[in-house]
C-alpha cells in the first residue's frame, strides 16, 4: 500500500478497545508512512492528547465512547487544536447505528468539524484511500 507520493512523518491517533484491531491499523497504516498513538478509550486520549503531536488524523472506534458520550461530543466540537484535524469514526456494518445508538448519534458526530465515516466492514483498499485523501 505504500506510495511514494504520500508525505512522511504521518502520525494517527487510533482510539479502539480491541488490541486486535490496533494491530490491524498498525498492518494497514504503516506501510504508508504513519506511526501511531495508540488508545483504548476517549478517556486515555482526551487525558493524554497534546497538540504538538501534529497528528493527521484520529481514526475512532464506536467502541472508544465508554462512559459519558456527550462530553467527548463536546471536547471535539470545542478543543480549537482539534478542528482542523480530520477525524474518521468507524461506524456498526449497517451504517446506521453507532455503539447501539439510532442514527441521532452519528447525525451529533457529523456536526463535529472535519469528521468523516467508515463502515464496517471496509477492506483495506478502501481505508487506504479514505487516508490518502484526508492526508493530502
């Protein structure tokens, strides 16, 4: 997947509770370029995020949102450091819900700026392409 018109140095910002699935965007993302900040939970991000970071993107799991949705809502709608990076929220296969949620809740997460969608289940073609255009 690597390609030598993506620019180096790339870092990502993966927040997932499976270990498994953070190998998955480890085998996915490095190869065009990236290193990683890896989380379990918003909390561990929110607690830990620094903007010298210079991230180029978080990639979110609906499964991340443990404990009050609402507040992380908020910190990504308010954080000025946060609005100009591209966030991508990974959604449940049908597309319609997010971590049980009718579809309310991904309409709260399209009002966060720069937010974007991945359905399960994506290959990885088409998650190389979503990164590639975000990092452009």
């Amino acid at each position: 997947m690597y390609s030598p018109t993506m620019p180096q140095f790339l870092r990502a910002a993966v927040v997932d509770r499976s270990f498994l699935a953070h190998n998955v965007y480890a085998t996915l993302l490095k190869p065009l370029g990236f290193s990683l900040f890896s989380f379990q939970t918003l909390k561990e991000l929110k607690e830990s995020f620094n903007p010298k970071w210079n991230a180029n993107f978080f990639l979110i799991n609906s499964n991340a949102f443990v404990g009050s949705k609402e507040k992380y809502l908020e910190w990504f709608q308010k954080e000025k450091s946060l609005k100009a990076i591209p966030k991508v929220f990974i959604c449940e296969a049908d597309g319609k819900k997010w971590l049980g949620h009718p579809f309310g809740m991904v309409s709260e997460l399209k009002k966060i700026p720069n937010s974007h969608f991945l359905t399960k289940p994506f290959y990885p073609p088409e998650f190389g392409e979503k990164v590639k255009k975000l990092c452009r």
